[in-house]
C-alpha cells in the first residue's frame, strides 16, 4: 500500500508536500481547478525543486481547460525537473467545469483525450484533432531537453463510472477514484478496467496503480465521530461529495444516487441550496464555495457520524489499518488525503505515525 498526500494548490503553500516527503508520503498529488485555486504546474515546478523522492503529480488534470498537446508538455515539463518522480493524473474535470457552469469532458472525447496524451508522452508522432482539423503532431526539439519523456510518466486516470473505468484500462497506468469505495467497489471497478483494456487489444499491466482519494480524522481516545476536531477535519471532503452529488441528481433526477447514510439529511440540503442568496441561474459560483478547501459555517449540521463514514476513512488507528487491508486485497494500491487546508498538516501528520508507521 502506498500513500499519497494532497492539498488545496495554493502556490506559496507548496512546502507542505515537502513535509509530506520527510512524513514517508509516496505521492503527492496536485489538483487543477483554476477558479479556486492557483495553477497545478507552477506549484508542481516549486515542489520538484525542493523534493527529491516523493513523486509529483497532477491530482487532476483537466482535460477541458488545456488541449491534450498542452497538458502533455507541461507534464512532460514538471519531468523535467523531476525525471522519473513525475505522473500525469487527469480527470473529465467535475469541479473545474462546474463551477463555470459548464459540463465536464463527454466520455468519447475524454477517450479520445487520453489516447493523444499517452501517444505524445510516449513519443509518437499521433493523429490529432482540433476544431475540426485533424493533423499528425509529436514533439520537436527532443533533443534539445526543453521537456523530458525519455522517463516514463505514468498516467492515472479519474475514473469512477463505467465508461470512464474502461478508458483507464484502455490508455491508463492507473486511476486514481474520486470517492472513498468500499473494497466491493474497488474489485468490480478492477473488472470494468480489464474489460477497457481486452476492447482495445491491450494487455492489463501487471502493476495498474489503483488509488483512492478521500481524508479521514485519526480518533484519540475518547473522540468520536461527533467530536468537533474530527467535524473540522472532515467536513470539507464531506460537502464536496454533497455537492457533487446534488449537480448529478439535478442533471438526473434520479434518487437512487444518494447514498442511504445521508437520505434523512438530502431535503434540508437541498432546502439550503434553494436558500442561497446567488440567483438560481448562478447558483454554481456558490454551491462549491470551500471546496475539498474548507468547511462552510452554514454546511456543517450536514457533516454527520454517517456521512463521515460514507465519505471519509476515519476511525481509530487498528480501524483505518484493518480498513486498508481489506481494501488492499481488493485490489486497492494507494490511499490518497485531501485534507481541509486548515487542518492538513495534522491530517498528514496523524496519518504518518498512527497509520503508515503500523502498516
């Protein structure tokens, strides 16, 4: 099992994942979503210049703000610095997209996105279509070292729903879920991977890197899921999932989507939303606020025992370690924290000495 740390891209706190490399983390994972955050690649450039073992990477990706030939160059940029510690994560873009009102990537052309990407980090010369016109492309100027694809850059792909789980088996060294899963959900999503793969003739690698991306609070002694400090740690990986799940039902319409653990709580969420004071046709500028970042005041009665159970990994020690192996068995590779930025140095902090240095 490997663990990978992430946090809010705020550039001048790029020295938190230079923490994360002296606290045992193997990854560390910056996320790309440019209405609330700073840019992935300029923190990512600080990042490699002041590490020297942990690997980097994009943690997501997204694929409808940059062309796949932009996104292949900077990543290959990053390598650059790092050479052999870079990994391209990338993702259909549900935040990044949605907080401009916007849909993230259709999956045909988030396949299509992927096949080029891998194509040019691969260094192929690769058929490529923009706006209608398709051209052969591939990188110039190799030997000249403005980008480095001679290491290999691994590409774990975002993926949680059927089509997308195909598309990493299909192009993909990895996925990287969206959502804490159960080791159910982690062995039957491995299934739809291998199938992406046999439909495209390719082999399944032996070492397909499987991530999960959540947070989750350490419990001391006494602390239960209602204790206020597990509440600050939580809450805000607890309303991203809210929020993503309320975009969905709205698109949808279809209740099924809504986890049992957080029914009794989804009328008054959805009340709260429908009380926002943005109009309804913008209400997606406030319906994220905080983020996977932090906790809104108004937010927190919705931050339950359940909804942390759901959502998050949090429990005592022996709890979160028993958790991980049965995950681990399913097929599970890396565990990946979000923490609230708050709160993320004693998230990772909790995770290395209680969790990590047992495991």
């Amino acid at each position: 099992m490997k663990f990978g740390a992430m946090v809010a891209t705020k550039i001048d706190d790029w020295m938190l994942l230079k923490e994360a490399e002296d606290l045992g983390y193997d990854h560390a994972w910056v996320p790309d979503s440019q209405m609330i955050w700073s840019d992935c690649y300029a923190t990512l450039a600080l990042v490699a210049e002041h590490t020297s073992r942990i690997k980097i990477g994009t943690g997501v990706a997204i694929t409808g703000t940059r062309t796949a030939p932009v996104t292949a160059h900077s990543i290959a940029t990053i390598n650059r610095l790092a050479p052999g510690r870079t990994f391209l994560g990338i993702g259909t873009g549900h935040t990044a997209m949605r907080v401009m009102g916007m849909n993230p990537t259709k999956p045909k052309a988030f396949r299509e996105y992927l096949r080029v990407v891998r194509a040019l980090l691969h260094g192929e010369e690769v058929e490529y279509t923009l706006d209608g016109q398709t051209q052969a492309i591939k990188f110039l100027h190799l030997d000249r070292n403005f980008i480095d694809i001679e290491h290999e850059i691994p590409m774990y792909v975002a993926a949680n729903g059927p089509t997308a789980l195909k598309s990493a088996g299909a192009y993909g060294d990895g996925r990287i879920s969206a959502i804490s899963e159960p080791a159910e959900f982690t062995a039957s999503s491995l299934e739809q991977m291998k199938v992406g793969a046999e439909e495209i003739g390719r082999e399944f690698p032996a070492d397909f890197h499987n991530a999960v991306l959540t947070t989750g609070s350490v419990l001391r002694p006494g602390e239960t899921l209602k204790s206020d400090r597990v509440i600050d740690e939580c809450g805000s990986q607890v309303m991203a999932a809210y929020h993503y799940l309320y975009e969905v039902f709205q698109l949808t319409k279809d209740e099924s989507i809504i986890p049992p653990s957080i029914a009794s709580e989804w009328e008054g969420y959805c009340q709260r939303v429908a009380q926002m004071e943005t109009p309804e046709e913008k209400r997606y500028l406030e319906l994220h606020e905080g983020h996977c970042t932090f906790m809104v005041l108004e937010e927190r009665r919705f931050v339950t025992p359940e909804a942390i159970q759901t959502f998050t990994l949090t429990g005592e020690p022996d709890e979160i370690i028993d958790e991980l192996r049965k995950r681990e068995k399913a097929g599970l590779n890396e565990l990946t924290l979000l923490p609230p930025m708050d709160f993320a140095r004693n998230v990772l902090k909790d995770f290395s000495e209680l969790v990590m240095a047992k495991y």
